[in-house]
C-alpha cells in the first residue's frame, strides 16, 4: 500500500506495519461497533482482542501450523501461481477465451431450466443433471479442457491434501468460540458445512464427467 508519511513523501508501508498500526486497529473497531450485537459481533472482538499486530497473527500461525507445513504451503503457492501465468498466456495466445466463452454460456443456459433448474443456489440435484447431460452431449474444446483440468485439479488436490489439517484446527476453534457464540449458531455453521460439501462433492463430479469426455480441437 501507498501512503502518505507525516513528512508529506510517499513511502510503502509493509503489511505488518498496516496491521500493528493504531489506524488500522481503530477501523476495525469502528466496523465492530456497527455490527449488531450477538455472536458474530462477540467472535469479531474475540479475535481483535488476540491479534492487535502482525506479531501477533505470525505467533499464531506458528503456533498452529508446522514450519515445514506452511514452507510447503508457500512452495505449492509459488508454483501454482507460476503454472497459472504460464498457462493464462498460453490460453489467450491460442484463442481460446471466445471458445471457452462460448461453451460455458451455452452450458449454463442449458442447465438453467424454469421448471427444473430455476436458479442455480443449489447446484446439486436437477441443476447438476441438467449440466451433466450437456457435458456429456456437447463438444468441448480441447484447450478449455486442459485450462479447467489444470484449475480444478491443484484446487482439488490442495484442498485433498489439507483437509485433515482443517479439521484438526476447525475444531480447536470451535472448542475456543463456544463460550462466547450460541450454541444454535454452532449448530448453523455445521448445517452450512455439510451443505458446502455436499455442493463440493457434486461440483468434483462434474468436473470429472468434463474431464473424462473426449474434447474436440475444432470448437
């Protein structure tokens, strides 16, 4: 971020220095007092109250999370985002941004039904039927394929590969929140979760149906 020092010059401020900063603080104390009073406010100062700096988040995160874990975080990131650029270039070079345009409007169209799919909040069920039916009925083109393929897949493996890591921590935080937040609202957030992966597991499906058919290079 850029902004403007006391002397009137312009200097880049690190990110730990915006967060241990008495601004940055006190806005997110004047968001907190907007916010209707319950358990979402609570959890809100719970957190402020523990992370008043970027020392504080660090400490946090290293308490939590092993350092060679979160080194093979930073390195899977790096190399993600690498592959991205690499492969955003190659699909804009190819003229493949009208094609895989084209498909996916024609592929939402045909799953947004008025009878069956009327909007598309639930993706399990008739929506997923109808999107299945036109992968399997519709010609893909190959460079789409390849660009969802290789999205889909780092977002699936990474989130394979942690997801033990989530639950060991999901539920330190919900033994450390009970006291200040409703146990119905527990009870929500459960309900959302499996909500969440359900919707997650039929998404994973299609895509695999998406990756599976056979791809044309004349689309």
């Amino acid at each position: 971020a850029v902004v403007s020092t006391q002397s009137g010059h312009y200097g880049r401020v690190k990110i730990e220095e915006k967060i241990s900063s008495r601004m940055f603080q006190d806005s997110i104390a004047q968001q907190i007092a907007l916010l209707d009073d319950g358990s979402f406010k609570s959890l809100i100062e719970m957190i402020q109250s523990e992370i008043t700096s970027y020392q504080d988040l660090k400490d946090l995160i290293n308490e939590q999370i092993p350092a060679a874990t979160q080194d093979k975080m930073i390195s899977q990131a790096r190399a993600a985002l690498t592959n991205f650029i690499k492969g955003s270039h190659n699909f804009c070079k190819n003229g493949c941004v009208a094609k895989s345009a084209d498909f996916f409007e024609d592929a939402f169209m045909d799953t947004h039904d008025t009878e069956t799919c009327p909007v598309v909040l639930v993706f399990c069920g008739q929506c997923k039927a109808n999107m299945d039916g036109f992968i399997e009925d519709s010609a893909i083109p190959c460079c789409t394929q390849t660009a969802v393929d290789k999205i889909a897949g780092s977002i699936i493996s990474t989130f394979d590969e942690y997801y033990g890591l989530f639950q060991e921590k999901e539920a330190l935080v919900l033994y450390a929140i009970s006291e200040v937040v409703e146990t119905e609202d527990i009870q929500v957030y459960n309900y959302v979760k499996l909500m969440m992966e359900a919707e997650a597991s039929c998404l994973k499906d299609t895509y695999e149906k998406l990756s599976d058919v056979t791809c044309t290079e004349m689309a």
